[in-house]
C-alpha cells in the first residue's frame, strides 16, 4: 500500500507514464486495501487524541515530580512518531481521493469465466461502488 501510495503520488511518475496499471490481490484482499486509508484515518484519529489527553497529564506528573532530560527526550520521540503517523495517513488520503477520481482513475475487473469467478466480480464491483472507485468494462 505505501508502494502504491508512493507511485501514485509521485511527480516523476506522473511526469513520465501516460497509464499505471496495478495488479490486485483477489477480491477480499482488495477490498480490505482500499478501506485502509479510511481505517488509518480513524485509528490514528483516535491515536492523536489519547496523545494529547497523556500529554496533559505527563506534563502534571513532571511538574510535580520532575522528569528532567529523559522525559524531554522521550516526549519528542512520541511526537515525532506521532508526525510521522500524521503523514503517513495524510500520503493515504491523498491515494484515496485520487483512486475515487474517476478521470484519472478507472478499475477495470478481470476474472476467470466460471460461477464462482463471475460472482466474486459482482461483489467486487458493487463494493467498488460504494467506495466511490469508478468500474470500467
């Protein structure tokens, strides 16, 4: 996914290729990849928040009991952690808008002919829809 994100996103990419196909897992695979961003946007929604609640009490604590260098240190290594998970989720959104932006990007369902194949496509197809990612034929 962060491969996919990287490629998508990159300038060079764009600059160069007309056309980037991608090869996807089988449909539950699938699925589950496209739901990512909007599952990392949550969790780490709900990340920033108890980092920010902790925050305000770790600071209470060291007021009182002291946390010299080692408490500084550690609370710049959660925020930069918590920098980078920001960025990260935001590279994510960004793919996520650009997969459900049906002029630059269309998916097309390729199966095997059998029962089993042609259903597993429906299902893929209308999940698609519901996210918002354009199907083509």
């Amino acid at each position: 996914l962060v491969a996919l994100a990287s490629v998508i996103g990159s300038p060079k990419v764009a600059k160069e290729y007309d056309v980037i196909i991608v090869d996807t897992a089988p449909t539950g695979h699938t699925l589950r990849l496209l739901e990512l961003p909007k599952f990392l946007d949550g969790f780490l929604g709900k990340i920033i928040n108890i980092r920010m609640k902790v925050s305000g009490l770790l600071s209470t604590f060291q007021a009182f009991f002291g946390g010299g260098e080692a408490a500084s240190k550690r609370a710049q290594t959660i925020d930069s952690a918590m920098n980078k998970l920001e960025q990260f989720k935001t590279q994510m959104l960004k793919m996520q808008k650009k997969l459900q932006n049906a002029d630059e990007t269309s998916f097309v369902v390729v199966t095997v002919p059998t029962k089993l194949g042609v259903a597993e496509s429906k299902r893929l197809m209308r999940e698609l829809s519901t996210q918002g990612v354009s199907v083509t034929d």
